[in-house]
C-alpha cells in the first residue's frame, strides 16, 4: 500500500488477518434497502475505482457492452477526496485535480450518467486523525455529512463512498474511534441524501471494525458493502445487510491482477449470487480484452473500448480590439492583445521560443503584448498557441516604439 493523502494511491494487498479481525455475526434480518439497491437483480453490478490524480473519470464512458449497447460500468468511484481536519473539526477537502473533475462535471461526469452508470465520490482518510469512525456526537456528524450533500448537489453526483484509510486516529489530538460514530454519520447522510442517492462503504478501517453496525438502521441507510484486498475474492460482513445482492466479494487491480484470476472472480460473484464486483485503476488504454472477461460472466456480453475521436482542430487566435487592448504605430503594434480559443482547451502559449503555461480552458486572454512581456521583443515577434491535444497556431506580429 502507498499513502494516500490528497494525492492518493490505492493498491492493496491482501491482509486477510484483518478481516478475520473484524469478523461479526450475520443477523437474520431481510433486507428490503433503500430504493437504490435491488434485492431481485439478477444481475452483479461492476464498480470501478477512477485515480483522478493521474487519469480522466471520462474514460469510464469508452466502455460499453458489444450487444446491448450498455456502460461496462455500473458505479464509478471519483478516487478520491479527503477527510481533513482544521485543529477543532473534519472537514471535506477536494484535491485540485479533484475539484478539476467535479467542476468539468459536463465532460468528465454527465457522459458516464447519460450512459447509465452511476458516479460517486470517494473520500478517504488523509493522515491527519479526522476520520468517519471518531465523531463525538451525531452533530459533529451531520456538520460533516452537511458538506458531503453539499459536494453531491453542487455536482450532480449519485453518492458518496466511505474509505476509512490513512486516518492516523489520534493524531492531532483528534479522538480515537468508536462504536457509534460512523453509524451517526451514514445516518445523517441518508437523511440528508434521500433514499435515490447511494451510500457505499469501502470495508475496512475502523468505520468497519470498530462500528456497532446494530446500533442504526444498516439496511435503510446503506446501499452496497465490499471487499477492499487486491486481488482477493471475501465478502465483508456487515450485520443489516444481509441481501448478498449489496454486497461484493471480488476486489481485482485492473494493473496487477491476471486476466484469469478476473475472470474466475466474476464467475464466483454469479455462483454465489453478489451484487457488485470491485475494480480499481482503470486508466486511458484499452482494457476491454481484460474486462471483458468479467462483463461476460456477470452480464453475458463482452466490453467494447470506443475511445473519443482524436482532437485535431488548432486553436483560434483573434486581435482584440480597443485602444486599451490593441495600438497600431507605423508598420506594427505599440502594444497588441489577443483573444485564444479551442473547444480542446488552450494549453499554452510561446512567444519566440518562450513558454508560458496557462490555466486550461476554452478561451483565454493574452493581453497588452509589449516588448519585454512573456517574452516579446521589438520587431517581429512569433507567437505560438498550443492546446492539450498539441495542435497548434501561429500568429506573426511587429511590435514598434
């Protein structure tokens, strides 16, 4: 395992004496849930983990299934904002890579949920002692849950997935876990969420181990439960919910599983009757070979890999007009402004040969050019514009005293 902070890392290993650590006793309730679970799918639902910090959420979407047309994917896991801690209470952090995917929810999100899958984030631990399983009080827990309804309503997401790692109970003298805080806060997200929007728990962790789960309405509160070890097949054991159809056995890396190993996961999660089969780190390359060998076995068709048609279009490079912008002198400029546009998004300018890296986006102002700004000089000046798939333009201009 690597830690994780806002720049997070996932890839586990299997612990098997800490399941058996957390081991509790099934109880006998049946399991009805909240609308978003369906105790009469036929059906495994396949969850995929998404490292935001190093691959687009977009990539979800580039996979569908060869028959019907369907996502591949079911749930896609935003991985992964963070539980931070302020020095008197927790609140939510969302890296900048994070908060680039949120924001770009048109591009990186609506796709995937127009498909039909599902998108949640997921928030973990970030080694600094707040965490799901030390709240003191069920207000102190709804503060929190309080700023996670706020992130799904901002967004439009479909829910939120608890992963209780790197915590670091303790530090800052923050509480240790106890036995009722996560349930206040799953509670308080529900009331807060509704029941159309998911609840998942990433078991493992204190949140797992340590919460009285007989202490609060599991079964009315929390959607799905699985297994965290790459690559095990183990079901978590979560008193309440009981329907092996919320619950996940198979937990592969998308990286560092075989193919086979997959494969033989997904059959076991149909032979057995669990509702979701757990994958992490799917990246920009084409895995729909490896995946189809799960989408097989849990839904009968092979995974299809379209990718987005390649960007070739160069941006558009415009004078902007106005005196405070633009001033013609002689033969040329005394000053000179530009406006840059590219649906691909504007990268980066050069101006002879220097460079000068922007903020992405669609369209972006290059104002007030004068000798000795990012790089220009008297005479003729080379401005190059580059957007994020490299096309480029260039625009020649003379500046004069």
């Amino acid at each position: 395992m690597y830690p994780s902070s806002s720049r997070s890392h996932r890839h586990r290993r299997a612990f098997t004496a800490a399941l058996s650590a957390a081991a509790v006793a099934l109880t006998a309730v049946a399991a009805t849930g909240p609308a978003a679970a369906d105790a009469t799918v036929d059906e495994a639902k396949l969850a995929v983990y998404v490292e935001v910090n190093s691959n687009d959420l977009a990539n979800v979407a580039d996979y569908t299934l060869a028959d019907s047309g369907r996502p591949a994917v079911d749930l896609a896991m935003i991985f992964a904002a963070n539980i931070n801690y302020d020095g008197q209470q927790a609140y939510l952090h969302l890296n900048e890579r994070v908060t680039e995917t949120l924001q770009d929810a048109e591009n990186q999100i609506r796709p995937l949920q127009a498909q039909g899958t599902k998108v949640l984030l997921s928030v973990l631990g970030n080694h600094q002692g707040a965490g799901f399983a030390n709240f003191t009080s069920f207000a102190a827990a709804d503060a929190f849950a309080a700023q996670l309804e706020d992130a799904v309503t901002t967004y439009g997401l479909d829910g939120i997935d608890f992963d209780d790692e790197w915590t670091e109970y303790g530090a800052n003298g923050t509480p240790q876990p106890n036995t009722q805080s996560f349930g206040w806060l799953a509670t308080a997200l529900r009331e807060r969420l509704g029941p159309d929007k998911l609840i998942t728990l990433y078991a493992i962790g204190p949140s797992y181990t340590t919460t009285d789960f007989t202490q609060f309405d599991v079964d009315g509160v929390l959607d799905h439960a699985w297994n965290p070890y790459y690559p095990t097949y183990d079901a978590p054991t979560v008193p309440g919910l009981d329907d092996r159809a919320r619950l996940g056995a198979a937990a592969i890396d998308l990286s560092n599983t075989s193919a086979a190993t997959a494969a033989d996961f997904a059959q076991r999660t149909v032979a057995d009757g669990y509702g979701v089969y757990v994958a992490y780190n799917l990246t920009a390359t084409d895995q729909s070979a490896y995946l189809s060998g799960i989408t097989q076995a849990l839904k009968g068709e092979a995974t299809v890999f379209q990718a987005p048609p390649a960007d070739t279009t160069a941006p558009t490079v415009t004078f902007k007009s106005g005196a405070q912008f633009t001033k013609q002198k002689d033969d040329g400029y005394k000053r000179v402004s530009f406006r840059l546009h590219d649906e691909g998004l504007i990268d980066r300018v050069v101006l002879n040969g220097v460079p000068t890296d922007l903020e992405n986006g669609e369209s972006r102002d290059l104002d007030v050019l004068k000798p000795g700004v990012l790089g220009a000089v008297l005479g003729v000046n080379t401005l190059q514009v580059v957007d994020v798939a490299g096309n480029s333009t260039e625009v020649t201009f003379t500046l004069t005293k």
